[in-house]
C-alpha cells in the first residue's frame, strides 16, 4: 500500500513540475526571462522617483480639482461637497481619536490623517 501512494506521489509531483514549467515558460515569453511581471515601472523604482512621480499626480488633480471648482463657481473654504461646512470629516471607528472625542476635545489630533 505504500508503494501505490509513494508512486501515486511521484506521478503528482510530476505533474505538478510540468504544470509548472509550462506557466514559467509562458510567463517568460509574456513578461522577459527572469521577469514575474508585477515588478514596478522604471518611473517607480525607487523612493526618489516615486516621491516625484506621486507629488506629480497631486499636482495635476489638484489643478483639476481647482479648475471644475471655477467652473462650478466655487470658492476655496465654500461648504464641501456635501453641503456641509468645510471642517473634514473624522473617522471615529478609530479608539484613540473616539477617546479623544469623548474626553471633551472637539477636535481630532492635528496629525494629518483623518
């Protein structure tokens, strides 16, 4: 009995060898050898490059932003979005911000995040 599922093992493993050879060799010819595709792009390989091509991104959707806000007659400080003032929200499912709230501070921690 044991020299069925030993052989039963080795039949699986080499299936499993072929399987794999064949996603490799695929994904050789798909992506570069030597290459898993999810690698970054070269704009994104490194922190400096990625701090600039992320500050970029900012830049442009803030101009965005600004532009449909001119042209919807906004003004920067109006009411959000929402209608409501333009105080940002706070995440209250958060235990230190909800502790700080219930303590008596009107306000979150000024940490940047909210």
């Amino acid at each position: 009995r044991m020299k069925q599922e030993e052989k039963r093992l080795r039949q699986e493993i080499r299936e499993l060898m072929e399987r794999a050879g064949k996603t490799d060799a695929m994904e050789d010819q798909r992506y570069g050898k030597g290459q898993r595709g999810s690698e970054l792009p070269k704009e994104l390989s490194n922190c400096e490059q990625r701090l600039a091509t992320i500050q970029a991104a900012k830049k442009r959707l803030e101009a965005r932003q600004r532009e449909e806000d001119e042209k919807n007659g906004r003004e920067p400080g109006d009411q959000d979005r929402t209608g409501k003032p333009g105080k940002p929200s706070v995440n209250t499912s958060k235990p230190a911000i909800r502790e700080r709230l219930k303590s008596g501070h009107r306000e979150p921690p000024k940490t940047g995040v909210v």
